[in-house]
C-alpha cells in the first residue's frame, strides 16, 4: 500500500458539517446584530425625545410670557387698576413628560424657566415687564396670572 495516496485521499475528502453548531452561530450572530440595533436605536429616540421636549418647553414659555407681557400692559393701561386676570391655558404635560414653571430673577431681569425631570430638560423665558413679577413655581396646565395692586405685582398662579 502506498501510504502518501492514502493521506491524499482524506486530505481531498470533504468534511462533514453539524447543522446544529451551523443554527447556533447563526442564531449568536442574530442576537448580537438585533442588539446592535435596538441600542442604537433606542439613543436615537432618547436623544429626539429631549429635543422634542427642550422645543415644546420653549413654545409653552414664549406663549406663557406673551401672557404676562399681555396682563402688564393691561394694568399699565388703566390708572387705578385693581384686578387683572389673565387667563393662560397650557398643556398639563409635555411629550408625556409632567412640566414645572418657576418664575425667578436674576438682577434687574425676569424669567420663565420651564423643566421636566423625565427626560431632564429646562428652558428658560425672559419676560420684559414693567410691573413686576412676582417670583414661584406651579406646574403646567392652566394658569393664570394675576395683579395683586398691594405689591404692586403680578403673580403666575396655578
């Protein structure tokens, strides 16, 4: 017998495969590509979450400051003014989000400073108003600002 035919024979010989090590790796292969995925995806849609929430903030106090500049110029208006309300209705939530406005000063400035804590996101609003503005918190939904002629002052009430 000739021994170097022998081992060429094998060496030529195809081998056989397992299906099941063949449906294993194919199925780690799958799992590490679907989770590749969904983290990727899932900051993706944290990530346009906050930017949806930092962007409706804004709108909520810009329009929550037109109000207060609205109720100044009412009470500027009349001479002796001793009531002004201003009704202002906003969202009670943000993109899901509950939303906190505080109304605080820095100086001789006044502002609106919108926050949610799921995502954590806070916007701030400079109100330009002659009559001042009283400094505090309420959470978002309807509010209403109101002239207090003792202070002299306005105040955002929930």
């Amino acid at each position: 017998m000739d021994s170097g035919r022998r081992y060429g024979s094998l060496a030529s010989a195809s081998r056989g495969q397992s299906t099941t090590l063949e449906y294993t790796l194919a199925l780690a292969i799958a799992s590490l590509v679907v989770t590749g995925l969904f983290v990727a995806a899932g900051d993706f849609v944290t990530q346009q979450r906050t930017e949806v929430v930092r962007t409706e903030l804004g709108v909520v106090g810009q329009q929550l400051a037109g109000d207060v500049v609205a109720a100044d110029r009412l009470v500027r208006a009349g001479e002796r003014t001793q009531t002004v309300a201003v009704n202002a209705s906003l969202p009670p939530t943000i993109a899901g989000s509950h939303y906190n406005v505080a109304v605080t000063h820095a100086g001789s400035e006044q502002w609106l400073n919108l926050s949610t804590s799921n995502p954590s996101v806070s916007v701030a609003v400079r109100i330009e108003t002659e009559t001042t503005v009283a400094t505090g918190a309420v959470s978002g939904g309807d509010v209403s600002i109101v002239y207090d002629p003792g202070g002299p002052h306005l105040e955002v009430r929930a």
